[in-house]
C-alpha cells in the first residue's frame, strides 16, 4: 500500500442540522478489513438523500461524519486474488451506516464495487449509482410491460430520467411530470407525454391524456399527498413504487384500488446485511456503466463541484430546493 499516509483530508458534517455545516479537515486513512477494498476516491455524485441527511442525520452515524454515497475512485491496495484489484477503477454506492465518500479514501466490500469498461469517462460513471439504480429497481418491482401506461413523477430528475429510458426499452408508454423548459428534452429520451407539475388543471390533464383507462404503474419519487393523489390514478390493482416513503393512505381508497405498493430502498441491502442485494447493486452498476458506454442511455448533465467545504454544502442546498437539472459531481482528485 505505498504512498497511502496515515491521515487524509474529508468534508466533514459536524453535526445535522437545519444550518448544517461542513468543513475539510484531517482525519484518519481507513485500514481496510479482509474482502475489502482501499480505493482512492477521484468523484462523488451528490443526490438529494446526501442533502437530507446532513438536515437530518441517520441514528448510527458518529460525528464529524463524512457524506457522500455514491463513487468512483482507483484501487491501491486489495486482498490477494480478487478482482477487481489494484489499479482497477471501480464505481459503487456506500452503506449508509458508515463514513461517507467525501474523502481521499475508503474502504468498500470488494462484492460491491463495479469495474469501469474501457472508454466510460469516470466523472459520467459517478453519476450513475443511486439514481440509476433507483430507477432500475423500481420497474423491476412494478415489472413494466410492452403498451403499459406508466407515469414517472419528477422526470427531469435523475431517477426520472433513468426511468423513462429503461422503461421507453421495455416498451411502456411514458408519461411524466416536470417543470414546463424540460419537456423538449425529455421527450427526446422517451417520455410520450410530459406535463408541468405546478399546472393547477394537472389532474384535469392527466384524465383527458388518458380517456377512459388509468395508469397501469407508478414511479413515485416525491410521496406525500402525491402518493395518495396516485394511487387514485392507477387502475385496480394498479402498481406503484415508492422512493420516499408512504403517507397514511385511506383505508377506503386500499381497498377501492387494491394497489400493488412497492418500497424502494437501496440502503437496505446494507442495513440488512444482505450480501445478495450487496452484489445486485454491483450487477446493476454494470448494467448501467455499459448502457451509458454503447449510448443507449443518457446521463443527466454533469455539474462539476470543487472539493471543498462551501461550494458542496451550496450544491446540496441545491438539492434541497430541488431544481437541479442535471447531476452535481465533486472532483475529489482536483
């Protein structure tokens, strides 16, 4: 493991808040334990779940913690014989319970990273894990058929915007929600209908866009009252995946729509210990690297974001105001 010194530089949380704060400091290099991976980390992708923890915090986090979920760095030091191994560059998404990307290095289970194929520029790759994954996830759940009719919430997003491409593949009819400038693009990228989401006859629409029939699925990405106002738009025993939770649902409107409610959590496969969906995420990586790399999915626009502590923690107050449309990326390398 040459060249690695003992301590390191990271963007640390000093505690979540509503004001959080964060600052770059030293703090101790991770010795990595056996089946794991130390890898020089060169990119993070920031997603709004980063920005919502440093309000919120997670109960088994210890401070100052480290953010960042999502990465794609180099190996420098492996367990003998595994691969990928030394001077690979792998992306992964982290386990939620542990210090986070935003630093020089980590230490990853060797199962959970992906190998970067010749020709993907990394700083694209970053941008991959949890939204792509997400996505994925989410029309496995609702097992997305030829000339059903699906409605993807927040579609200028990044998980929107993987959905909408993995779904137009399986052949669904797409419509989405999205602030009115970016319906050119998305429906360039598949979607078939867009709408604006701040239109106050968006329900109205909706039933006029669909005549007599209803919305076969859901990607629900937004929740609360939304979740509510969607299960009311599928059909019976329509379907419905949800990344932000779930509201409490009448009991008259489970039992008129009889909805297949599905919950959407990639933090799990950690939380659980589930070394199976541990290695799924590593599968989907893939998945998602090689679609990128032959062109048959688009990433969102990369925002580049310097390593340092004021201009992430302005990034992911970005996130919390939501109107990011593209993906932030910190170069951690320079």
């Amino acid at each position: 493991m040459a060249n690695v010194a003992n301590s390191m530089q990271a963007i640390t949380l000093a505690k979540a808040e509503e004001n959080f704060i964060l600052r770059k400091q030293q703090v101790p290099t991770p010795v990595r334990q056996e089946s794991e991976l130390l890898i020089r980390v060169e990119y993070v992708g920031l997603n709004p779940i980063d920005a919502k923890l440093a309000k919120s915090g997670f109960a088994e986090w210890q401070y100052p913690h480290v953010l960042g979920l999502d990465a794609v760095g180099t190996v420098v030091d492996a367990p003998v014989d595994v691969s990928p191994n030394v001077g690979d560059q792998v992306m992964w998404h982290a386990n939620i319970r542990q210090q986070g990307m935003l630093a020089d290095y980590v230490a990853v289970p060797n199962f959970a990273v992906s190998k970067l194929p010749e020709g993907l520029s990394p700083q694209t790759a970053a941008a991959l894990p949890s939204a792509g994954m997400a996505a994925l996830v989410a029309l496995d759940k609702l097992q997305i058929k030829g000339g059903e009719k699906l409605l993807v919430e927040a579609g200028a997003g990044a998980v929107g915007q993987f959905a909408i491409q993995f779904a137009k593949q399986r052949g669904a009819i797409i419509f989405t929600t999205a602030a009115k400038k970016t319906h050119t693009y998305l429906k360039k990228i598949g979607a078939d209908e867009c709408f604006d989401y701040n239109d106050k006859q968006l329900l109205k629409k909706f039933k006029m866009a669909l005549g007599h029939s209803e919305f076969d699925a859901v990607v629900d990405s937004i929740g609360g009252d939304n979740t509510i106002r969607n299960i009311e738009l599928v059909r019976f025993c329509g379907k419905i995946a949800c990344l932000n939770g779930l509201p409490a649902i009448p009991p008259d409107l489970l039992f008129f729509k009889a909805p297949m409610i599905n919950i959407v959590s990639l933090s799990g496969a950690y939380l659980t210990h589930s070394l199976c969906a541990q290695q799924r995420m590593s599968f989907m990586g893939n998945l998602l690297m090689n679609s990128v790399n032959d062109g048959s999915i688009k990433t969102p626009s990369i925002i580049p974001i310097a390593y340092e502590a004021e201009a992430i923690t302005q990034a992911l107050q970005r996130q919390l105001q939501g109107d990011v449309f593209g993906k932030q990326v910190v170069s951690v390398t320079g």
